[in-house]
C-alpha cells in the first residue's frame, strides 16, 4: 500500500499537492479526522417514547396567475425558512433548526400529473448561519452572504430558472417564484436547498419536505392510502449534550469541511426513535433518504418480508419482494408493508444493527380493502441502440499527503470550467461512471428521469495509470428493485455504472451531482446543459 501511495505521490497525478485516492486504506482515516466535540450518545435515550410526526400537508393560498401567461391560474403556495424549535425527543430540549414552512421535513405538497403549481420560496432567515461555512469552498467565499437559499425540487421536469441552480440562491427578506409544471408520472418528489457551497449546512439545517406527484395510473392501484400511507423521511444528525444540531469540523480552523458526516441520531420525520401504532393492514411507506451522507441498510426486526413498488421517478413494472433494502442519500423507496399476520407485535424497523422506529401493531383484526397488485405499470426499458452518445465520466477522490480527502470532482473538473456535457433536446445518451474511490456515489442529475443499465467490476490500477478499462467480471443488471426510472443511481466503489438518458423536457442549463452533500458542496458537482436540435 505505502508503495503505492508513494508511486502516485510521484506520478503526474500529483497535481499541486493533491493524490488521487485510490486506495483502500483511506477510509477509516478520512472518517476519523474530524475533532469531535462532546456529542450526546443518541442509544442513551429511551427508544419509542415520541409518536411518529407526519409533516402536515401545504394548503395553498389560492390561485395566481403564470408570469408567462396571465390567462393560466394555478394554486400558489408559498414556503418561508425560517428558524424553529422543535422537540426531536421527549427527553429533549427543542432543537434549534431552519425548516420550510414551520417544521421538519417541511409540509408536503400534495399535486396532480399535469396540474403545475407555483411555489414562492421565501428566505426569512436571520442574516448569520449557526452552522460552520468553510470560505475556501467554491460559492462559499468571505465576501459572500452567509445566509444563501436556493430551493430545488429533486427529481422535478422544470424549466432552468425554476430548479433552483446553485448560484441562484437569494438572501434574507427575499424570494423567488418557481413553477412546477407536474408533467410527469406519480413519484415521491423532494424540495430541498441547493445554495451554492453551503447547500450541506442548509439541508443539514432542516431545510427540506416532500412534494407528492398523483396520477391515474396510481389511482387506479387501490394502493393503501389516507392514513395508511406514511411518509418516512430519514435524516441522521449529531446532537450536543443538550439537544442542538452539531456539524463536525476538521481540526483545521480555516478549512473546516468534513467528506462526510453520520450522526447517531437518526430522526424519523424529524423525531429520535420514535413509534407508530398501525392496524394489522397494508400500509405504504414512502421512504426518502434525506441525509447528507449515510446510506441505509433497512430490514425489519422480525425478518418480515415487504414489497417494493416504486423507486425515485415513480412506480416499478411490479413489486419486488424484500427482506431488507439499501437506499442512497437522495433516494427514495415506495414501499407496501402487510401487518396483517403480526397482530400484537411491536416490530423495530432497522438499520442494520441499529434502530430506526417501531411499528406497533393493533391486536384487532381489520378488513382491509387495499392491494398489492401483481403488476403496476408498464416500464419498457429503453435499449442501448437507442442512445447517441456515452460519455466515459471518472468519479475522482483527492487526498492531502496524509491521505485526507480535501477535493472531489467529476471527471476531473472544477464547477467553474466550461460545461463539457451537452446533451441534444430528445436525444438519449449513455453515461458511464468509472469510480475508482472507495465510497459509493449516488449520483443525481437534474431535469431527467434514466434507468439503470449496469455495473461492472474493472481493474482500478489499470484504468489509474494507464487509462485502460479492463473489466474484471460480467455487467452486472441493476437489482429488480432499481429497475425502474430513477433520479439518483449508487455509482458502487472500483465499478463501471452505466445509466441511459433521454434528455426531455427543456433546453438550458441544469447540474448534476453527487448526492453526498459534503462531496456536493466541494466540487462533485458540475453543470450541464440541455441544448436545441
Ligand atoms: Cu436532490 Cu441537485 O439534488
Ligand atoms: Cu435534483
Ligand atoms: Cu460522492
């Protein structure tokens, strides 16, 4: 391994200071480098004393008319950041968070495919940040604003100027009006902030909700709904001894960014380890993964078994039966969980070893009229023949000499470099991702929904010093439960990933990113854009 290190520290792939990792090794380190101060050990609060919060559903406050067509009049809600205080367990104080709309996750907007809405963002927020904005990031320099929002709706076919591009955050006592035109299939959407170079620090804050697209091909599913559909957002932090969101650091006073935080508080819709007393039914679970950089490994204490249905963009072509399942950063998993034969049980919903929520379920038996379809939709998977074009993109990791990751980027290149990829208007286009890093990359790209074609193990050394692809087993198809439209796709460590593309919609200038926001927020993002025949 040292000789190794030593042979890339003297290749040309040191660029001034900087290593590309590579290597197994980094890890553990990367992840211990941060000065921890005196965190609260989450596991000492007792487990399932708070109920499970729904976030409340967005009532608009009537209809306005479109900036570009006065005739058209659709609902317009409007979503304030502000700061609140909010209990995250009984034993608690409030925790101090910024949310949209009063709490968090932020309230839920509830739409119809092909019904738009329009959303005016407000930033009400106090002039400081509480959280540590590191001034050598790109966005984030000393003569910026501190406080910069940007809402994007994740996973939404907008045109540019209403999908929240990183550099058109505003600041406070201002806002912006975005149009969400919904012309698109039913999917669990979100909102969250996008601020260039303090976007992690934002939506660590709390500013994100969920944004719920219908249509009647869902409808039409006699899917559990009302009460037995159940919103689960999981966002992990760390919290101080008395109950605030801490950030980590780095021991270095001047550049305080961290390449990832996990924190052992893992809030359920913005509580600790609470609980959720259900009927012995079918519920539907909407999971999204709103954390900055854990990923789930979620399964069921009792080993029941449960159904996927839906991924990012929507329904799958049917359900996939699961014992456990992993979900990205960015992600989400629309589930159908059967409670019918646990009457009585209290059954803990986990992250591996570690608890998540629990489901109590009711002793009596219940007629339940819902269903779990054999098959849900059509998704016909879209052949290679039909892409004309693949771009080869490398996922790149960069290390100071003591092997501390200090820089991520894509494909080599800085955010501020002239936009390389260029999509044509209804053309669709292969991207391959070569991640020669250790950490999985859930990589998210704006305006588009794709699937995933496959993986495929390569030979890292190879493609580091020689640029040689040299695969090392077959390609491998995405897992039964990816095998729908997704947003966002885990580009695995030492693998080729390839995703197909049609690029509809709009013409301009979107991004696409790395969804672990701390990679996010230092260079693992890049523009693209859509252009005209
Ligand atoms: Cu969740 Cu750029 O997005
Ligand atoms: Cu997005
Ligand atoms: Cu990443």
């Amino acid at each position: 391994m040292t000789s190794r290190r030593t042979f890339l520290a003297k290749s040309s792939l040191l660029a001034g200071g900087l290593l590309l990792r590579g290597s197994a090794a980094n890890s553990a380190m990367a992840h211990g480098m941060s000065t921890r101060a005196n965190t609260l050990n989450a596991s000492t609060l007792t487990p399932f004393v708070d109920p499970l919060p729904l976030p409340p559903i967005a009532k608009p406050q009537g209809l306005r008319a479109l900036p570009t067509s006065a005739k058209l009049k659709l609902p317009y809600y409007r979503l304030a950041a502000r700061p609140i205080d909010m209990k995250v367990h009984r034993a608690l104080k409030p925790t101090r968070f910024w949310s949209y709309g009063g709490s968090v996750p932020g309230p839920t907007l509830e739409t119809r495919s092909g019904e738009g809405v329009l959303v005016e963002w407000a930033n009400e927020l106090p002039q400081q940040h509480f959280l540590p904005i590191d001034h050598r990031l790109h966005g984030a320099e000393r003569e910026k604003p501190r406080v910069r929002t940007v809402a994007h709706l994740h996973g939404a076919k907008t045109r540019p100027e209403s999908d929240g591009y990183p550099e058109d955050w505003i600041v406070p006592g201002t806002s912006a009006v975005y149009h969400y035109p919904n012309d698109q299939d039913a999917a669990m959407l979100w909102y969250h902030d996008h601020a260039m170079g303090i976007n992690r620090l934002n939506i660590y804050a709390g500013l994100f909700g969920s944004f719920l697209v219908r249509d009647a091909v869902e409808d039409a599913l006699n899917l559990p709904r009302g009460e037995f559909e159940v919103p689960l957002a999981l966002f992990d932090r760390l919290l101080t001894p008395d109950g605030q969101l801490y950030y980590p650091v780095s021991d270095k006073p001047d550049a305080p960014w961290v390449p990832e935080v996990f924190g052992d508080a893992i809030l359920v819709n913005g509580k600790l380890f609470p609980y959720s007393e259900v009927k012995a039914r079918k519920y539907r679970l909407r999971v999204l993964n709103a954390s900055n950089g854990r990923f789930y490994h979620l399964a069921f204490s009792n080993g029941m078994e449960f159904h996927q249905i839906g991924t990012d963009q929507g329904l799958l072509p049917a359900p996939v039966a699961l014992k456990s399942l992993l979900i990205a950063p960015g992600e989400r998993a629309d589930l159908v969980v059967d409670f019918a034969q646990h009457r009585g049980e209290a059954i803990v919903l986990k992250n591996d070893a570690f608890v998540v929520m629990q489901f109590r379920v009711s002793a009596q038996k219940v007629e339940d009229n819902s269903s779990l379809p054999r098959t849900l939709r059509p998704v016909p998977r879209i052949g290679e023949s039909q892409a004309v074009k693949t771009r080869l993109l490398t996922l790149d990791e960069y290390t100071n000499l003591v092997a501390e990751p200090i820089l991520l980027l894509l494909n080599g290149t800085y955010w501020h470099q002239p936009i390389t990829e260029k999509p044509v208007l209804n053309t669709t286009e292969i991207w391959s991702f070569v991640n020669p890093t250790d950490d999985s990359h859930p990589i998210h790209l704006h305006l588009v929904r794709f699937q995933i074609l496959d993986r495929q193990h390569y030979e890292p050394w190879a493609y580091q010093t020689k640029n040689e692809l040299k695969f090392l087993g077959p390609a491998e198809p995405p897992a039964p439960n990816e095998a729908g439209w997704k947003d966002t796709v885990r580009a695995d460590p030492r693998m080729v990933t390839r995703i197909i593309v049609p690029f509809e919609g709009f013409i301009g200038r979107y991004v696409w990113h790395c969804h672990i926001l701390e990679h996010e927020d230092n260079e693992m993002m890049r523009p693209y854009e859509v252009v005209a025949s």
